[in-house]
C-alpha cells in the first residue's frame, strides 16, 4: 500500500487484503512446519520449513515494514533476540559506540555475552555530537542509540547522529520501542536499522514476547534472515498473526496513551517540590524542542517520576488499583515498574546512579484507561507516600 494513506489506514490494509481465494477479511494463519516441494529445489512459494520461512510471519514482516516506512524486516522472538541478530554482524576486536542510557537487558547482552567474545563497547551520551565523535575509532563499526531512553526518557537528535556516522561510515541503529512507528521514523531520519521489542506498543495486549529489525539494506535483511534460519530465535506463527492483529489498533492506543501521560506528568508535576517528573512533553523536559520536533504526534505513553526514596515507592505501590506492580510496558493496562531492581538491575550502581536511576524512581507505563481515574489513583497513592504534602486539587 503506498505511503500516500495514513498511518491508521496503512497499519489496517498493508499488507493485509482479503485473502484471494476465501475473501477472508483477518490474515490466515499457517500452523505448518513442513511444506511439500514439487521436486528438488522445488519449494513452493520459497516455503520450506517454518524456521526458515513461515507465510504468517512472511506476512507480519510486511506489516511491518509498512509501519516504518522500511523497505524490509525481519521478526524475531523477543526483542533481544532481535538485538542478538543485529551484533552478529559484528567480529571481535569490533568496536561499537552505545548510548549511556539503554534498557538493563540490552547493557546486560553488550557486557556479560558479548564482551567475551571480544566485542568492546563504549558508552556515551548520543545526544553530544562531540562526545560521540571523540569516542569513535579506527574499529568502530555501529552506532547504537534508544530515543526515548529507558527509563530516563532522554532523547537523541537522531538526524545529526545520522549525519556523523555516515561521514564516518558507520553504521547507525536506533531502539524505537518507546516510540513506536506512530510516534517516529528513525530510518527517515537517516537511521540504518531499527529494533523494536514488539511485545511493547507493537504488541500491546500484554499477550505476545516478540522483535523486529527493519532496514532498507537488501544486504542487512539478508544477513538478518540467515540469522533467522540458523539460530531459530523466530516468533510463532500464532504470535505473528496476534501482532497483526494487535497493530491495526497501534495509532489509537498511542494516541490515547500520549493523551493519558501527558495528562498524568502535568498532575505530577505540580509536586515538583517532593518529585521529579521525567517526560518529554513537559516544557521543563531540556529536549522538549527536539521532542517536538522529533515526534510530531506525541511525546509516549511513559512517565518516570523519583519519589525520593525506597521506602516511598515501597508505600505508593502498595496504594494502587489500577496500576499494576509488573515489568514491561506499552499495553493497554497501566503499570508500574522500579528500574532499581526491575529493568535496570544489571546496570552497575555507580552508572545507575549517575543517569538518576535512583532506588526512588519508578516507571510508569500509562494505559489507555479514563485519565481522570489514573490521576485521582495517584493522587491518593501520593497521599499515602506523602502525608504532609499539600494535595492538587
């Protein structure tokens, strides 16, 4: 489906016509792992196994692909797998620049796997041209970048990031999970490749584990669905079919889910005296011009705040109803996560510290329910933590 339809339009048809011979209105799923060939090297369709090559997942790929913009993508079964075949590119000895604010699992792979294999790794700030640039050498091959971060919600100029690796000629990669295809493009923005953990926004049901890589590399989709048939770390063809029919709903949930946060960290910010309020869409956020810039329809669905104290979180969670204590984030429920000893466990205290992942942060993953009942839910939960404060109105 050409790029000229809109977002909702694209992410309910492309790739998704009625099938040509039922008239079927929803993608059929292919349960087979095995497919008969009509003679040596003779697969049909070019199936031939599941693991290599399986008509739902085909046609997820489509899918999208079509949501970035991408020219092609390969599905995985987490997004760390995605992440594991994105490094296979890489040799020892290769040297590979990564953002200073990562998910914990993501700095957990680079140091504790793939650092033994020889792979080395240097953690900058990507928003600082010039610290990125210092920290480029003669083996340095990738670039890699979340914008937002997780937890800290701070975001990256990607198109200048672009801009210096290319006259570099270095790969660049961006984790566009907190944002998700509705929010932000980073391969229009000159990105080489984007990783997403489709068990997030893409997802967004709290029912599938998934990844994806895009790119318009011919040459990287190759290598990426070598990865697929030799290590096998692809999704099931049920989980394919529940992630299409999981992002045809993706433009409205975002949308209700910016709507519901932003709402959510202007309350919360009214406490700035007791708490500190992380969210792009904020005014005193120091990237809110690049937000807005970067990501026109919306600033996300996450709000991190830092109650001060263990104590305090371990109080205000246990005043919560509609926000549910759990991990991940991007679904239709809201949650509440603490990086301290969730996500962001392997990250060492010292770096922990110094990004302002501190044992009173919380993670908060806003829902698409009535924004008036999550903020007068944390406005009580606040009560509760905080006796002594004077209460928004």
């Amino acid at each position: 489906m050409e790029k000229k339809f809109g977002f909702s339009t694209r992410a309910i048809h492309h790739a998704q016509e009625p099938d040509e011979k039922t008239g079927a209105v929803v993608p059929l799923l292919s349960m087979a792992t095995t497919y008969k060939q009509d003679g040596i090297n003779q697969p049909r369709g070019g199936f031939e196994y599941s693991r290599a090559q399986n008509p739902t997942r085909a046609q997820l790929e489509q899918v999208l692909a079509g949501l970035e913009n991408a020219a092609y993508c390969n599905a995985f079964s987490s997004g760390l797998a995605a992440l594991a075949a994105l490094m296979s590119l890489f040799d020892p000895e290769d040297h590979i620049i990564a953002g200073d604010d990562l998910y914990g699992g993501t700095v957990r792979y680079f140091n504790q796997v793939l650092a033994k294999y020889g792979v080395r790794f240097s953690y900058v700030d990507t928003n600082d041209l010039e610290a990125v640039e210092r920290a480029i050498t003669a083996k340095t091959k990738l670039i890699y970048l979340e914008s937002p971060t997780n937890p800290m919600l701070r975001l990256s100029d990607i198109r200048a990031v672009a801009t210096l690796a290319k006259k570099h000629g270095l790969m660049l990669a961006v984790d566009n999970t907190f944002a998700s295809p509705y929010l932000q493009n980073p391969l229009e923005l000159g990105a080489d490749v984007v990783l997403h953990s489709s068990t997030k926004y893409l997802g967004g049901h709290s029912d599938i584990v998934g990844g994806a890589l895009m790119t318009n590399d011919k040459n990287l989709y190759d290598k990426f669905a070598f990865q697929q048939r030799a290590v096998g770390a692809v999704p099931s063809p049920f989980d394919c079919w529940l992630l299409m029919r999981s992002v045809k709903t993706l433009a409205i949930r975002m949308r209700q889910q910016c709507e519901n946060a932003l709402a959510i960290a202007q309350f919360l910010s009214q406490y700035d005296d007791l708490v500190k309020v992380y969210y792009p869409g904020l005014p005193t956020h120091p990237q809110h011009d690049l937000a807005k810039r970067q990501m026109p329809r919306g600033f996300g669905g996450i709000v991190s705040v830092d109650l001060g104290s263990r104590a305090r979180v371990e109080t205000f969670i246990k005043h919560l109803e509609i926000f549910t204590f759990a991990e991940s984030l991007g679904c239709v429920e809201s949650l509440v996560c603490y990086p301290w000893e969730m996500t962001h466990a392997a990250v060492p205290v010292e770096r922990r510290l110094q990004l302002g992942i501190t044992e009173g942060l919380i993670r908060l993953s806003i829902g698409i329910e009535e924004k008036d009942d999550l903020i007068n839910e944390l406005r009580t939960a606040l009560a509760q933590t905080l006796p002594k404060m004077e209460l928004a109105p």
